[in-house]
C-alpha cells in the first residue's frame, strides 16, 4: 500500500474513533441532563446553569488557538519524521493552558463576589461560581489533551477521556442531587468530573509522551516551539473571542435579575 493509502487509512480510522467517542459521550452526557434537570426542578436547574456560564465567559481569554497549533505542528512533524520536536511542542502548550488556566481560575474565584452581587444580583450563588471557577483550569487540560491526541491521530484517547468523564458527571450529580445538595451538587459534580477527566488526561498524554524521542538537550526547542504555537494561534484565538461572546452575552443579559 502506498504512503497516501497509509495515510487515509489512519486519518479514516481515527475519525471513526473521535465519532464514536462523541456519539457515546454525548448521548450519555443527554440522558444525564434530562434526570438532572428533573431531580433539580426548573429554578434549581437554571440556577446552576447560570453558574457555569459565568466560568464558561472567562475560560473564553484561556484559547488563544494554542490547540489549533498543537494539532497542526503534532501532525506535521509527525508526517515529516521530526518526532524528536514533538515532545517540546506538547509541553510548551500544557505549560500555556495550565498557567493561563491556573491564572483566570483565580481571578474568577476572586471575582465570584462581585459578578453574583452586582453583575448577575443573586448574592446566593458566589460560594458556587468559586467551586466551578475550577472547572477553567480542568477544561483547559482537557481541550490540551484533545489536541495532542488530534494532532498524533490517538483519537480513540479522546474518545475514552470524553466518556469517563461523561460517566463521572452524570452519576457523580445524580448522587449528589439525591442526597440533597440540589445546585450544590450539581456544580460540584460537574467540576469533579472535569479534574478528573482532565487528570486521566495528563496521564494519557504522558504515556505517548514517554514514547517520543528526547529533544536535544537545550532550551532552544521549546523557545522555538513556543513562538510557533504563538504565532499560529493568533487568529483562532480571535475567533474564539468574537464566538464566544456573542454566544453567552444574551444569555447573561437573560440570567440578571432585578430587585
């Protein structure tokens, strides 16, 4: 078989990996939302739902297209037989998405008092934005791991990554909720079940990583990796802005409530 066959032939299996994957975790992650929604009722339900919003707008500044490029230079020096560059491209963008995750999971824990008083005007629900303002950290390892595994076409990783995680949250708020914790529990089992898939993600990742080639040992790969992820990342991380904002802006508006 030629090398365009062997191409195509990977390219088609990994897709039937990443559908799969998505097929399942989607259809687990609709069946749990409908027993939640039920078990929480309508005002608990839309009270939790606002909480993840207000993590979901500032994880917007998190993507600035570094996943973009890590998929596209995985891919590409894989193809070109530069898998001694890979490891610096994998670590350059895990140390991008866990500092800036780390950082604006801060900022959103800091601010929960203000955004839930004058912002939203439901004072109640600070506590709860600080528990999901973990989940930006967590997403951010995980949109990292979907990446790399895109970009090394290990799809079915994600694919596994996904569904664990779909697994956790569905029964780990369900448990929750039935125990009393109403929004409570739902927030704290939806963010559980984010560290934990994106934990399963680092480990994953670590497994591929351990098999590449070490780099030479200077710091020049990663200054290089680095700029390259930077550069490349540019115009999805405007995308990424304009989307997002336009997506979540009405339905803030929607979620304030007067006095």
């Amino acid at each position: 078989m030629s090398k365009t066959g062997d191409i195509a032939k990977v390219s088609a299996k990994g897709s039937f990996d990443l559908l799969w994957g998505l097929i399942v975790s989607t259809v687990i992650s609709a069946v749990g939302t409908i027993f939640i929604a039920r078990l929480l009722g309508s005002d608990e339900y839309g009270l939790y739902t606002v909480v993840l919003t207000v993590p979901a707008i500032i994880g917007i500044f998190r993507d600035w297209g570094v996943n973009s490029a890590i998929i596209k230079f995985t891919a590409q020096f894989r193809a070109e037989g530069r898998t001694n560059e890979i490891r610096s491209i994998f670590l350059t963008g895990l140390i991008f998405e866990v500092s800036v995750g780390l950082v604006l999971t801060i900022v959103s824990f800091f601010l929960a008092d203000f955004l839930a008083v004058s912002v939203l005007n439901r004072p109640t629900i600070a506590p709860l934005i600080q528990i999901a303002s973990l989940s930006i950290l967590a997403a951010g390892l995980i949109n990292a791991a979907t990446a790399i595994f895109t970009g090394y076409e290990r799809m079915k990783l994600n694919s596994i990554m996904l569904i664990i995680q779909g697994i956790i949250k569905t029964t780990t708020i369900i448990g929750l909720v039935i125990l009393g914790l109403a929004s409570t529990g739902a927030t704290i089992g939806y963010t559980v079940s984010l560290i934990i898939a994106g934990i399963i993600g680092l480990a994953l990742i670590r497994v591929i990583y351990m098999q590449l080639p070490k780099p030479i040992l200077t710091k020049q790969p990663y200054l290089i990796a680095g700029k390259m992820l930077c550069v490349t990342g540019e115009i999805p991380r405007r995308t990424a802005f304009e989307t997002g904002f336009a997506n979540h802006k009405c339905f803030i508006e929607g979620s304030w409530q007067p006095d």
